[in-house]
C-alpha cells in the first residue's frame, strides 16, 4: 500500500510539473513547510503531554489514578499485577482526558507487564482495543490542533467526540469479552476463537466456488 501511495504521488508530482509548472512548485513547497510546521506543534504537544506523564510520577498522581479506576479495571483485566494495573489506570485515564502523549508510553508500559510469552493474551488485545476506541471525556489533543490551525470553535468537537466514542469502547469491550468466553474445553481465549472462525470462514467460501 505504501509502494502505491508513493508511485501515485510521484507521477501526480511529474504530471503536475510537466503541465502546470507555476502551479506545481509553490504548491510543492508550501506543503513542505506546512507540514513542517505541523509536525512542530504536534512534537510540541506530545512534549507538553510527557513531561505531565513525569510530573504525575513523580507527584503520585498515577497512583491516585490507579486507585479510582482499580475497581473497573480489575473488572475488565483480570489476574493481572499491580503494575499492570497501575499503568492500564494511567493510560485509560490519559485517554479519556485525550492525553495521547500520555498514554501511549503507559500503555506499552503495561503491555510489558501483561506479556506472557510469544502471543498477545485476551486482556493485552483489550487494552489495545480500548486504546484504539477510547472513550474521550476531554479530547484535549485534538482541541489543541483544531486551535492550532486557526479553527473558530475549537471545542465545538466535545459532544459529538464523547458520544461516538462511548459507543465505539463500549461495542469494542463487548466484542472482545464474546469473543474471549471459551466455546468448549479446547477451545479457549480469543485467538483461539479466531484460529476457529477463520476456519469456518475459507471451508463455506470454498463450498461457493465449487457450487459455482
């Protein structure tokens, strides 16, 4: 997919220089320097997001974080340890404050203390899930980059952010705990689910064709 990104862009590139050279050029150089200056100010909030990771280490803040959301998460990743939960605690409220700066290096943080062996466990593919559809009580972030680039309300965002990503955790949480319940005695945990939907998947695909 990146091959064919690049190889369209290039000759968009050539066909644009070939027939509209005026054009071309500054277009050319002002997406240089906007993305330039983009990747600034997003370097700077990431920054800005760390150093409050540090400061919340060092203040106790993440443990005082760990405490209030201990029962839910203990809840939804269970026999886990401490760390583990002290650090799904920080990056499940990072994300909900729209900290992803924050919760990106504590959710590898507890991916680490999670890890069991060579496969991803049921409850490390629901803390990735979580991540990828957290719910956003604050989506301070892309508050930030909507002011950034010159937008008027730059908080008019809030409702329809946490609204669909209520739904998008809640229906990710409920996937993952249907699929995770073990169908029989061997066969148990969510990849193992999947190892036997894929299965079922390519057998009726393949009784089609031969229909066909």
């Amino acid at each position: 997919m990146n091959v064919a990104f690049t190889a369209l862009t290039l000759v968009s590139l050539v066909i644009l220089t070939v027939t509209a050279p005026a054009t071309a050029f500054p277009v050319m150089i002002d997406g240089v320097r906007n993305a330039i200056v983009l990747a600034l100010k997003l370097a700077a909030i990431y920054a800005v997001w760390l150093s409050v990771l540090q400061m919340a280490e060092a203040t106790g803040l993440d443990k005082k974080l760990s405490r209030l959301l201990r029962p839910v998460v203990v809840r939804l990743f269970k026999k886990e340890s401490d760390e583990a939960y002290d650090w799904i605690s920080v990056n499940l409220a990072a994300n909900m404050l729209g900290m992803g700066g924050v919760a990106t290096p504590a959710g590898i943080r507890a991916m680490s203390a999670m890890e069991r062996g060579e496969r991803a466990t049921d409850n490390m593919i629901l803390l990735l899930v979580i991540n990828a559809t957290s719910i956003q009580l604050i989506p301070a972030t892309v508050i930030a980059i909507r002011a950034a680039a010159g937008s008027e309300n730059a908080a008019s965002v809030f409702l329809p952010t946490l609204i669909s990503t209520t739904i998008s955790t809640a229906s990710g949480v409920l996937l993952c705990k249907a699929l995770s319940l073990p169908s029989n005695a061997k066969n148990k945990g969510l990849s193992s689910d999947f190892h036997a939907i894929k299965p079922s998947i390519c057998k009726n695909h393949k009784a089609r064709s031969l229909k066909k």
